[in-house]
C-alpha cells in the first residue's frame, strides 16, 4: 500500500473526501484487525483521532436532517465514479458505480444502483481485469485477502449470513485445511472485505 500523504482536514468546515471516506473504510475494520489498520493509517499519514473524526462526520453526514441519497453522497464525497456501467440481474439492469480506493489498489469501492435510483450494497469488490487470490485452503483466507464474491465462487456452495452491522456481511461454506480436510466455516466481511474466519463445528467433516 502506498497511497500518497496529506494531512487530514480537522475543522467541520473542511471538506470530506477520498482520505476521509478511507479512514471511514479503516474504523470498521479495526475491530477485527487493528494490526493492519494500524500500519494502513501510518500509510495515510494520519492519525487515531483524524480516523475517528472522520468516522464522527461520516456519521453525522448519514444521520443529517436533511442527508442527501446515498449514490449522491458517494458522488460529493468520492467525486466522479472511475466506471458506470449496467449490471443485469435476474430481470432488471441495475446501475454499478465504482471508484478506486488508493489503499487496496486492486480494488473498487462499488455502489449497486436499484432501476429507481435505490442503493442495493455499498462494498469493496476487484477491480475489472485486476488479478484476484489463489484460494484453494483456509490458509489462503487470510485478513484483508480476498472479497465476499470471491470466497463465495472459490468455496461454492456458500451461504450468505446477516452481518451484526449494516456494513458486515458473513458467509458460511466448507474449505479445507492444508491437509484436504474439509471443514466448514463461518467467514466474517467488512465493507465487502474478508476480516476473519472461524470454524463452525470442531468435527472435521468427511465427503
């Protein structure tokens, strides 16, 4: 990761844009691994308070009297989308917007447009064209890895779980171990991204 460094706005008058919205990204994850966001944030050049004043404005930009749709909020904060394109599925063409996200380089920050206008998700996804994981075992899920899409075609069949927030997401498939053993898990997502693992059942499971 090597974004490039500024120092974050302080004031509530200064504007809130790409580095804000990263160190929004960062507050989610640090639960699971502050490790990382430790050395993501050094990487930004800013620090524990600039992250949590900008998850403070995040906060209050959602929760605003007067808060504006979310697909124009992501437009004002983020600028211009880097791609928008149709998205069929099932029976009707939705909207994708992406923007690159300089900490995951290889990743995009993507919003899912219903045909009214409606946000269906807000995550984190590969870039088009972008080089994904080799996940073959669990010791390939490691933080910050891979996507929800992505363990979820790697590990079919999967089973998607309500998360405990509305930017977590959890999945529950069977993956083997470095031994070949399957063994079925529940895998933890923030923003579309793989925080963790844990093993459902401490049986091994055979077939």
């Amino acid at each position: 990761m090597a974004p490039a460094r500024r120092t974050p706005p302080t004031g509530p008058a200064d504007p809130f844009g790409p580095l804000e919205f990263q160190l929004v990204l960062l507050r989610r994850m640090a639960d699971h691994n502050p490790e990382l966001v430790e050395t993501a944030r050094a990487d930004l050049g800013v620090s524990v308070a600039d992250m949590r004043e900008a998850n403070r404005r995040w906060q209050a930009m959602l929760h605003a009297p007067r808060s504006r749709a979310a697909a124009s909020r992501y437009r004002s904060v983020l600028g211009a989308p880097a791609s928008e394109r149709p998205r069929r599925l099932g029976d009707l063409t939705c909207t994708a917007l992406q923007w690159q996200v300089p900490l995951w380089p290889t990743l995009r920050f993507e919003v899912l447009l219903a045909p009214t206008g409606a946000v269906w998700n807000e995550w984190l996804t590969r870039a088009p064209g972008a080089p994904g994981p080799a996940l073959r075992t669990l010791a390939d899920l490691t933080p910050w890895s891979c996507t929800v899409d992505e363990a979820a075609h790697a590990f079919a069949p999967a089973r998607p779980l309500e998360g405990s927030a509305p930017t977590r997401w959890g999945l529950e498939f069977t993956a083997p171990d470095e031994d070949g053993t399957p063994r079925r898990i529940r895998a933890e997502f923030t923003w579309g991204l793989l925080q963790r693992w844990t093993e459902i059942t401490p049986e091994r499971l055979r077939g």
